[in-house]
C-alpha cells in the first residue's frame, strides 16, 4: 500500500465516522422535534439555512461539471489533470447538498414521485429537480467512459456539451427561483440567472484548487507535473477574474440596494455594515483577489489553497446573506411582526451543515481512493 | 360557473377580529396559523400616532404565483370556483409557494410553536395529522387542503370550500341575512359584526359584490404583483385604508 494510498483510506474513514456521529444527532434532533428544530418560522424566513447549504453545494456541483465540461472542450491536454476531479467533485457535492434538502423538506420521499409525475411545466422547482436528475446520469456515465487512464478528450465532446448545457440550465433556473420573485425586490433582478452562473464558476475553481491539494495532503511537490503546470499557469488568472466578475455583481446588488427605495431594499442598509458581509468582502474575495494577482504570491501553494477556502467561506456567506436577506422584510404582517425579522440557524440547521460537507468529503475521499482521481498520467 | 369573491369594507371593519377567531374555529387552526388576520398597523410618531388595521385572507388569486410555483401541482386553482387549494396528499412542504405569495398567507405547522404551551403536545396525534383537538369540524378533505392539518404540508384560506361549493345552484351572493344559504356562507363572513364583509360571484354582472366594488371603488391589494386578487377592499377615505407598505412602518426607522 502506498503512501498516498494509507491517507485516503485515513480520510475515507475519518469522514465516514463524522457522518455516523452528526447522522445520529441529526436524526436524534429531527427525529424528536421534527422542524421545530429548525430556526425557521411563518413570520418569513421560510427558507433557513439548510436551503442555504443545499444551493451552496448544488451550485458548487454545477460549477465543477462546467469546468470539467469547458476543460475537455477547449483545455486540450493542459486541463486534462483536474477533469475527473472535477466530475466526481462535482457527484460529491451534490449529494452532500441533496442529502440536506431531503431533511429540510417535508415529505421527502413523496418528493421523488410528486415531481417526476407533476408535470409542474410553470414551476422552475420542476424544471431544476428534473434536469438535475438527468444531469446526475450524465455525471456518472462521463466517469465511467473516463474510467480507462487514457481517455480522449476527443471522443467526449459531445458528452461535455450536454453536461454544459445541463449544468447551465440547473443554475439559471436556480436564479430563476429567486429572481422572477417580482415582489421581493431584493431578490428580483433578470440578472440572478447569470450571476448564479459566474457564481458557480468560481466555486467550482476553488472547489478544484482546494481538493487538489488535499488530496495531495497539502504536499506540493507531490503533485504531479501536469497539475503543477495548470496550477501556476492559466488557472490562478482564471480564478481571479471568476473573483473580480463575482464582486461586481455582488458590489452591483448593493449599491442598487442601498440607493433603491423600494421596500425591501432597506435589508440592505443593515447588511452592509454587518461583519459577515464585511468578512465576505475584505477578507472572503479581496484578499484572494489580491493574492491571485499578486505575481509574489499566485504560484504559492499556500496562496492557492488558502484563497480557494477563503473564496469557498465567501460563497457560503454570500448565498446565505442573498437567500435570507431576501425573506428579512416580513409580507403582511402588521406592526406586531418586527420591521426586520431577525433569524439565526439552530444548532441543527448548523449540523447539516456539517452533514453536507462530511457527506460529500466521504463521497470525494471514496473517488479518490478508487478512481484515481487525475493521476492517470 | 361563478367566480367567487370577497369585498372587505375597512370603512365598516372595527377590528375586531371576530373573522378570525370564527376562522380558527370553523377549520381547526392552530393558535398562531391565522389563515385570516386582521393585522394592526401604526403610523407615524409621538403624539403624530394612527392606528390602522386590515383584515386579510387568502386573496384567491386569479393568476396566483403560489400555483405557478409548486413543484408537485399540489396547489392548483380550482376552475369551479376559482378557489386556491392544496392537495395535502401532493404537497412536500417545500415552502415555495409561502415564498412566492406577496400576502404572506401560507403556514407551514410543523416549526416551533408560535403560542405556548404548543397546543400540539396537549393534543398530541397518533396518526400523520399534527394534532388531536377534543373539538373537530365534521369535514375532512385533505385533497383540498381541508381539516386537521397533517405533517410537512403547507395549508392556507380554503375560501371556505366545505360551505361554499355546496350552495344550490345558481346561487349569486352568499349573504347570511338570506336565511336558506347562510350555511354556505364563509366562517369569516357570517360573523362579521359589523357586516364588513361580502361574499358572491365576481363573474355575474348583478351580483352585489360587483356593485360594491363598482360604487366604493374596490381595490385590490397589490396589484401590481400581476396577482389579481379575488378579494377587494373598499375604503371610502375614512380611518381605515388599503396599506401602501406591506410593513406599514416607520421605514426610516432603519
Ligand atoms: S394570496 Fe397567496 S396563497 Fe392566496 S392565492 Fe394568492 S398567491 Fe396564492
Ligand atoms: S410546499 Fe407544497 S403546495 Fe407549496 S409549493 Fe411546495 S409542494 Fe407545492
Ligand atoms: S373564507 Fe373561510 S377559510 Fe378563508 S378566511 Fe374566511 S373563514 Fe377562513
């Protein structure tokens, strides 16, 4: 058994052993109080944080498959090394993500029948659960025809075209879910789709920079050739003007959002001096901005590893302010009901959290114990 | 087939929330899931204070965006009636028809009770439904979103369903002085003090609901969501005012 080997099976276990655990308290919680345990309530934040988690990582996933898709459409050899990566990356966090949303919903179970025989053609849900679920099938099929450690790029154009379009599709059509809410105008804006999607793109490449590296325990030299190459050559501008194009659109939001009268723009005015959405900024997209940019710093190792978590907290922080910022000004409620709602996840809506990353960091340790994830040259 | 609709008059309305206790009773909410409530709102600052207040039920949207949205179909208007319902035996409880409603008329049960002690516990159920009152209403349709509410669904304003489409034939204005359909009148409209509150067809040209809207002027509330509410307010330049804001509150208190 070789080194690398040995760490895998240590990760593979470790993170099968904290499924187990925060399973068990999950269960334990929801299974006693069922939804009450969750933070959320009819005044209107009805979408806490385990709708939160379940973008994240279903936006994350997208991301990835895009950058697989786009890396065997144009990347010729350069990109080959992170493809597969990116692919089972791409399964791995979506199952982190569906294994929360099948938590947070109601009648999960009657989910999967309900949607596939609604025929719900005006509901954007539909059309995002349904193309998610053949976007599923694509993802694995793609694997397995990159199973032999010489595949061709070549012969799977055709297939990174419909896991592109898939995977486009899914997120316009999550923005769509929040952006066609005409009435929420901090939701509201044509423009949702498409920052969803560069949003997902820049997930995606920190996502690969940072799963590189842990599969590589954060050991540079052990990275093979290729990926070195890739990583201090096209990627560090890529992912920094991912950063910069993110930012504008965020900085775009705001300062609609704080010039715009509308009611439900004044969520606005409160966020923008809280500590999280500064945190978001300076430290979640500036800095690693600065870093990617910097030519000091962006063929660091350190550099690369530490931006892509800071851009990964970033994300995070940016889909939980927009989903909840958008429900903060109660509908109809009267006086009695606060100006501003005021919601902070429970500990179990925290521990899904931790489901969801333990969940996908399993899914992802088991790839890369046996798919040989980017290793094939 | 008749469109049927609500006219609230703010005019007539004191507030008194006599529609929404008769609501709870007549369906079996919970404490806290009022699918009708008069909200109070208070404008202005000391001494410069107004209290307003406004009655609202489920609008029965002629175009109504918690359909479009769900998922499942489980919300679907009826085109007998034009009532909005949810079919319990579809429903997730994915809560986006909560979030796609402009009126915030929508209640998902099963998060932490907003009155103690939860009632739920007192009652508890052994079945799929949330609880157990000692107290039920005869009528039971979880098709149509009507009786005990069960786990993970989402329920709302029936327009009173059970009564209604049980109305002879024919029938234009549901009003309870009429002596032989006052037990096809809405909860919320037969108790109403200070009759404040009409209920009748909306596609029948003599119906009183139409004449009400077309003397005092009825609105609708926000009607610029492209909603299309079936139920109209009239307030004829009194106390009471359809609400610009849907906080109505001091915004700059911020
Ligand atoms: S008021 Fe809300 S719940 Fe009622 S029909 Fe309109 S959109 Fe649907
Ligand atoms: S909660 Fe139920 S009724 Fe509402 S959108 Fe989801 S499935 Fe439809
Ligand atoms: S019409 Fe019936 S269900 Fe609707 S608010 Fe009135 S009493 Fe309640």
């Amino acid at each position: 058994m070789t080194k690398t080997t040995t760490k895998e099976i240590g990760t593979l276990i470790l993170a099968l052993i904290g499924v187990g655990i925060v399973g068990y308290l999950v269960m334990q919680t929801l299974g006693g109080q069922g939804h009450a345990a969750f933070n959320t309530t009819n005044l209107g934040v009805h979408w806490g944080l385990p709708i939160v988690v379940y973008d994240y990582f279903l936006l994350t996933s997208t991301g990835l498959a895009m950058i697989a898709a786009l890396a065997i459409l144009f990347g010729s050899e350069t990109f080959r090394p992170i493809v597969k990566r990116a692919a089972w990356l791409a399964l791995a966090g979506l199952a982190g993500g569906v294994v929360v949303l099948m938590l947070e919903l109601g009648h999960p179970l009657r989910a999967l029948v309900a949607i596939p025989t609604s025929f719900a053609f005006e509901s954007p849900l539909y059309w995002k659960a349904m193309t998610i679920g053949v976007y599923v099938l694509a993802l694995l099929i793609l694997i397995a025809r990159m199973l032999k450690a010489d595949w061709d790029a070549k012969a799977l154009r055709g297939h990174a075209i419909l896991i592109l379009v898939l995977a486009m599709f899914i997120t316009a059509a999550a923005g769509v879910v929040y952006g066609s809410n005409s009435f929420r105008p901090f939701w509201a804006s044509g423009d949702i789709p498409v920052a969803f999607i560069f949003e997902s793109l820049l997930g995606g490449l920190a996502f690969i920079y940072f799963f590189t590296y842990l599969a590589y325990a954060f050991d540079a030299e052990a990275m093979p050739e290729g990926v070195k190459r890739l990583f201090n050559g096209a990627l560090p501008g890529l992912f920094a003007l991912a950063i910069f194009v993110h930012l504008l659109f965020v900085l775009a939001r705001m300062v609609n959002g704080l010039y715009g009268n509308v009611e439900g723009l004044q969520v606005w005015q409160h966020m923008v001096t809280s500590p999280l959405f500064l945190a978001e900024i300076f430290i979640g997209l500036l800095l690693p901005l600065i870093l990617m940019l910097l030519a000091g710093t962006r063929t660091r190792p350190w550099a690369q590893a530490l931006a892509a978590l800071l851009v990964m907290n970033a994300l995070l922080i940016s889909r939980y302010e927009y989903i909840i910022g958008g429900q903060l000004v109660p509908m109809f409620k009267g006086t009695w009901a606060p100006d501003l709602l005021s919601y902070m996840p429970s500990t179990t809506e925290w521990l899904l959290l931790l489901l969801a990353i333990l969940v996908s960091n399993a899914i992802n340790a088991f790839g890369e114990l046996t798919l040989r994830l980017g290793r094939e040259r | 087939m008749a469109k049927w609709g609500m006219v609230i008059d703010l005019d007539k309305c004191t507030g008194c929330q006599a529609c929404t206790t008769a609501c709870t009773m007549e369906n079996n909410r919970l404490p806290g899931e009022n699918w009708q409530d008069v909200l109070f709102y208070t404008e202005g600052t000391y001494p410069n204070v107004s209290m307003k207040w406004f009655p609202r039920p489920c609008m029965h949207c002629e175009h109504p965006s918690c359909v479009s949205v769900c998922p499942t179909k489980a919300t679907y208007k009826d085109p007998n009636g034009g009532f909005v319902l949810v079919d319990w035996n579809k429903c997730i409880g994915c809560k986006y028809c909560q979030v796609a409603c402009p009126y915030g008329v929508r209640f998902y049960m099963d998060e932490r009770a907003v009155i103690q002690p939860d009632i739920r516990t007192v009652f508890p159920s052994n079945n799929d439904r949330l609880w157990d009152p000692p107290y039920k209403g005869p009528q039971d349709d979880p098709s149509r979103g009507i009786g005990i509410q069960p786990h993970g669904v989402v329920s709302k304003c029936t327009f009173c369903y059970h009564k209604v489409s049980k109305a002879p034939a024919g029938a234009v204005d549901l009003d309870e002085d009429i002596r032989e359909l006052k037990e096809h009148v809405p909860a919320c409209v037969r108790v109403c003090p200070p009759k404040a509150r009409f209920f009748g067809d909306l596609d029948h040209p003599d119906s009183y609901v139409n004449k009400l809207i077309a003397d005092k002027r009825g609105v609708r509330l926000k009607d610029e969501t492209g909603n299309k509410p079936q139920v109209y307010y009239l307030s004829g330049g009194a106390a009471a005012a359809v609400p610009a804001l849907r906080s109505m509150t001091d915004s700059d208190k911020s």
